[in-house]
C-alpha cells in the first residue's frame, strides 16, 4: 500500500489501489475479506498451473489437459464473480472513476482475465472433447469386433 515500507517495489500498484478500492486501502480497513479470498484461490490456481505444465511437459500425461481445464476455469470464474460483484454492488468499488480511467485501468486489464482464459477453456474443452470421442470410438470398434 501508499506508504508502506515495501510500496517502493509496486509502485504501479498505487495507482491502481485508488482506481478500484477492493485492492487499497479502504477494502483493508473495512476489513473486506474478498481481496483474501480471491488470493487463497491464487495459490491453489497457480498449483494446479504448475502442476499441468508438469503434467503436460515434463511427464508427457495425456490427461494434463484435464488440470489445465480445472485451473483456466477458476481464472474464469474468478473473475467473472470479480465483475459481477461490481455490477450486484452498484460498482461501489470502481464506480469513483471518470469512464477514461476506469476503461484503461480497469476494464482493459480485467478484461483480458476474462478473453484469454475463455480462448483457452475452449482450446483444452475441444481437446478434451476430441480425446473422449476417439477413446469412445476406438472402445466401440473393441467391442462390435469381440461381439462377432
């Protein structure tokens, strides 16, 4: 936060602590709890993220693309809970600022949380899907050869 001993190293963040208050210092005297809620959800998010890429580089698991799916869907859903609680509260932590500022600071950046994770919900759903109907096909090709 302004003026605290380690804000030297984000100073960027001082601008955005005053353009949406559930990340300044208001939401930290309110004793708002969602700004730590959604950071003990970070952590698990970013170990299923590590993880995957474990997974999917590292021992080559087919099924990596099942824990990449898991963790690009609680991104999304973060976020899109992030900006419905905007809407359902009036915009009681964003609604301060002129359009300008809250669309390059705001709606931009928080925006891409919601464009690029849906890009890649779709691309690991679509492989997921493929790789159900392939397994689903090979397994019927199995079992009408046995049956004749």
């Amino acid at each position: 936060m302004v003026g605290g001993d380690l804000h030297w190293i984000w100073e960027p963040y001082g601008l955005y602590q005053e353009v949406d208050y559930v990340y300044g210092i208001k939401a930290l005297q309110d004793n708002n709890g969602f700004t730590n809620a959604q950071s003990l959800l970070n952590l698990i998010e970013t170990a299923l993220n590590v993880f995957y890429l474990y997974l999917a580089h590292v021992t080559k698991y087919p099924a990596a693309s099942i824990v990449g799916f898991a963790s690009i869907v609680m991104t999304l859903s973060k976020t899109v809970l992030y900006w419905s609680q905007e809407y359902y509260c009036g915009f009681c932590a964003v609604g301060h600022n002129d359009f300008k500022t809250l669309f390059l600071y705001w709606i931009i950046p928080n925006g891409l949380w919601i464009v690029v994770p849906s890009f890649i919900v779709f691309k690991l759903g679509k492989d997921i899907a493929t790789s159900i109907n392939v397994a689903a096909r090979e397994s019927e090709k199995r079992v009408s050869g046995k049956s004749q």
